[in-house]
C-alpha cells in the first residue's frame, strides 16, 4: 500500500482519483483518532467526511446536550453567505438556530451516536450536488462509525480531565481549610467551581435558623447583589438539593433564579443546577450554579460538582471540627488560669495584705499609715483579679450571664472607641442581682456613659466601678477627658436619670476641679 501524500486541497490524504477506496477510508479513520481533544476530535471528523469523498460541503450538527454543552454547527465548504465558501476551510456557528432553506440545501443526514445517545448528524453533499452514489453512502456510513466511537473517546478523556481538575480543587479548598488560614474559603469553593463549571454566576448558601437560608458567598454576574441574601428555605432550589440531599439540574432556571441567584439576571439565565454540602453529620448547606444563554449543564456536569461539593463539605466540617477543638483548649486554658489566679495569686496577696495590716497596728504612724496604704492598694489589686477572672470565665459562655458578664460585654463593644481599655471594678455581691429590669437597666446606663465617653470626652483614662453595698447598687464612671458641655451630651442622660428614678434612685453627673466627669448612678435594692 502506498503511503498517502498530502493532496492539492491540503488534507491528510491525496484526492479521490488517487488512492483506492479502502486505502482512503483508512486514512479517515486515522485521521479521526489521532486527536484526544473533543474539538479536535470533531474538526477531522468533518474534513475527513468531505476529503473521503471530494464532497461540495459537509455540516457536522452538534446537539445542544452533547458534552461540550453547546448547539454547534461545523462545517467544511463555508455557508452559501460566506465569503470562504470555495476555499476548503472550516467554519462553525456557536448556538443559534439552523436555517431551514440552509439545511434543505446540506445534504443527506448520517447520525452520530456516542453509545446509546445521539451526539449530531453528519450532513454531506457530494460534489456535484446530487444524492450520495451507494459506494459513498457506505463510506460515510462507516466513517460515522468510526466518528462516534472517537468521539465517545474524546468525551472519556475531556470528561477525565475535568475531574482532574475537580479533584485538584478538592485538594485545593482541604489545604485551605485544614490549614490556619481558613479565611475566604467559602469564596474560593465559589470561584473554583466557577472555573471548572463555566458557569456564571455561584452562590453557596447555608442554614440560618429553621426556616431560612444565607448567602454567605457569591462570584460572577449579581453577586454584590447575592452576598447576606436571607430567603425561605422552603420551596428554595438551595432548601430543596438540602432536603434531598442530592444534586438537581434544571434547563429552565426561571423557577428558582429569584429566590436563589440574582434577579436582575433572572432574564438570561438559562440553566441552574444545585448541589449539596453534604458530609457525615448531615447537610451544611448547597452550591447553586447559573449558567446564561443556551449552555445547559450536562449530567456529567451534575455528578462531579456533586463531589467536589461533597469533599468540600467533608473539609469544612474537619476544619470546623478542628476549631472547635481549638476553642475547647484555648477555654481549658482561661479556666486554668482563672483558677490559679484565684487559687495561689490572690490567696497570697490576701494573706500578704492580712500581714501587713497586723504590723500596721504595731507600728509608728508613719510607716503604720504608709502599709495602711498598701493594704489598700492590695484590695484594688484583688478585686482588678477578680474581674479579671470573671472575664476569663465568662469568655467560655456563648453569650454573658449576669450583671458582671452583661458589663463586661458592653465594655468590649465599646473599648475600639477609646485609647485604652477602662479600668472595671466590681465590689460587693454582685451576683445576688437577679432582677430582669435592673440588670437591663444596669446595661443601658454603662453602654450610654461608655458611649458618651467615646464620642465626647476625648479622654485618655476612664474608670467603671460596679458596687453594692448598704443596701444600694451603684454605677461609677469617671474619665479625664473635656467634661460634659451644656448641650449634646445632656440630651443623652435624660433617660438614665429617668430610669434611676423608677427605682427610687437618683444620677448625679459633676465635673472634678481636676478635669473629666463622673457620673454616679445610684439605685436602692430590693429586700
């Protein structure tokens, strides 16, 4: 057998008249497998349908569900409206439709089958525009045959890639979770599955409550419009993938694009699958993917965006287990240093303090009064332990408990706003406080004179000190700042008073000769 040489025409393989039939559809057959790319793969299919046998035109029409997801026309002899129509080369349309009069003209239709599915019909049109000779009929025949089979290869393969790609993502987003920096992982399962999607728009959306469902992350076309979008869980595409616990692939995303994407996208969003976040504990949440125009996803699509989502949720739920645990050691932490603190610290400085007020009695008036003043300054310093401890221990609840805890909660809110930390101070029994109202009181006071504070003193040093004693409960606050003006600041302490005096108890706000303000918020309590 003579080996091919390249024809006039610049195909593999030399014109009709000079090679024999079997030899000639060999070199087709070769040709069409020698490419692993789908597109590749389609592109020889179509030149070696027309070079087999010295066709006019030849149309490869690629239906809308074939694995590359989009309706493809490829065709070798140019369109009666192209200005190339004479010169061999190949041209493709990209979607639209077909032009009924256009596929009068192309020629007898061969299918393409790619197992039990039909990829697209091979049109061919032999050169002198009549219909096909039998000897070309079963040529063609048999080099769809053999089109179908390497095309069915080439999906494997492409198919193989992308889960390459799939899993490299997985590798990917689990590096990124279970390592310290786990900030904006939500974001990148998003743009990855973007990526290997060629999707528009995700979002990946989790449980907030019962009833609802947060967008906590969004990439592509709305998502600064997505991103903090609370809606219904129930009748959601995002609820119902959770529900299922399994993916959905809809060709028509109108149904669900206003609950779950973006609105103003709901017009030329064309097709939406979901997929849930689901691991072994159950369902954290679901990816929804919006894809415009005519590209529908394809099963294959659904099945391994259902991995990845699957060994996402996996990694999440490592890494939340994994903080978790590092919560849990950093709380052990605390409580054993509150524990010390109160254990071995302030019980050597109470008995240090115990000592040094014994010798006070014995001693000549003027050391005597000096260790007077530093038992007094190791009173301050044991009850700044104890808030200290307090705040050790309260940092282990999810949220404050208590008059002390509810304090020391405002004060952290407050805190940004100031040079320094305030120095709080908690005397007396404290935690005999039980009643709704005061407590709520006690909150507003503290959070309106630390606000006012903020905004206005410009001080560098504040004081809180929380006291009962004989009786009545008092709130201290004093700063170094400007003092309190005749305006803004007043029209603020209205309500404070007011609330001092449902109880029978008075505020008194002054200004030190030395500078700052003091409030005083005093309130007797109940037997």
């Amino acid at each position: 057998m003579a080996t091919p040489t390249r024809g006039a025409s610049g195909s593999p393989f030399p014109a009709a008249a000079e090679q024999p039939w079997p030899e000639r559809l060999l070199a087709a057959d070769r040709s069409i497998i020698s490419d692993l790319s789908l597109r590749g793969t389609v592109r020889r299919v179509v030149r070696a349908a027309r070079d087999l046998i010295d066709a006019r035109q030849v149309t490869l029409e690629i239906f809308a569900d074939g694995v590359d997801n989009e309706r493809r026309l490829v065709r070798a002899g140019g369109w009666p409206v192209s200005a190339d129509s004479d010169d061999g080369a190949l041209t493709e349309r990209i979607g639209g439709t077909w032009d009924p009069a256009d596929r009068e003209l192309a020629g007898r239709p061969f299918p393409i089958r790619t197992g039990d599915r039909e990829y697209g019909r091979l049109f061919v049109l032999p050169a002198d525009g009549a219909d096909l000779a039998p000897d070309q009929e079963v040529l063609i025949g048999a080099l769809v045959e053999t089109a179908g089979t390497a095309i069915r290869n080439a999906q494997r393969y492409e198919e193989s890639g992308r889960t390459q790609e799939w899993l490299r993502a997985v590798a990917e987003v689990s590096r990124s979770l279970i390592s310290s920096q786990r900030a904006g992982t939500l974001e990148r399962i998003a743009e990855r599955v973007r990526d290997l999607a060629d999707a528009d728009v995700v979002s990946v959306v989790r449980p907030d409550g019962a009833d609802d469902v947060e967008v906590v992350a969004a990439i592509g076309v709305g998502a600064e419009d997505l991103t903090g979008v609370r809606y219904l869980r129930a009748g959601s595409l995002a609820g119902e993938v959770m529900r299922r616990r399994r993916g959905v692939l809809f060709d028509n995303a109108q149904r669900y694009v206003e609950p779950t994407l973006c609105p103003r996208y709901a017009d030329s969003l064309g097709s939406v699958m979901a997929v849930p976040l689901d691991a072994e504990h159950g369902t954290s949440g679901a990816v929804v993917v919006g894809r415009g125009g005519q590209r529908p996803f394809s099963r294959s699509d659904l099945e391994v965006a259902a991995n990845f989502a699957g060994q996402a949720a996996l990694a999440l739920e490592l890494a939340e287990a994994r903080a978790d645990q590092d919560r849990l050691r950093l709380l052990r932490d605390r409580d054993r240093i509150a524990r010390d603190l109160h254990d071995r610290v302030i019980q050597r400085l109470f008995a240090t303090g115990l000592e040094l007020q014994s010798i006070a009695t014995v001693t000549a008036a003027g050391p005597g009064a000096r260790l007077v003043d530093a038992v007094a300054d190791l009173d301050d310093t044991i009850r700044e332990i104890r808030t200290t401890i307090f705040a050790l221990r309260q940092q282990s609840l999810d949220s404050p408990s208590g008059l002390r805890g509810i304090v020391l909660s405002v004060v952290a809110d407050l805190t940004t706003g100031l040079p320094r930390t305030p120095e709080v101070v908690f005397v007396g029994p404290l935690d005999t406080v039980a009643e709704a109202d005061l407590i709520s009181d006690v909150e507003a006071v503290v959070r309106e004179g630390l606000t006012n504070v903020v905004r206005h003193a410009d001080a560098k040093r504040v004081t809180l000190r929380i006291e009962i004693a004989a009786g009545e409960l008092e709130i201290y606050l004093g700063d170094d700042g400007l003092g309190i003006a005749d305006s803004g600041r007043r029209s603020g302490l209205a309500n404070l008073r007011r609330r001092a005096e449902q109880h029978g108890g008075t505020l008194t706000i002054s200004t030190p000769p030395g500078g700052g303000t003091t409030l005083s918020w005093i309130v007797p309590l109940r037997p």
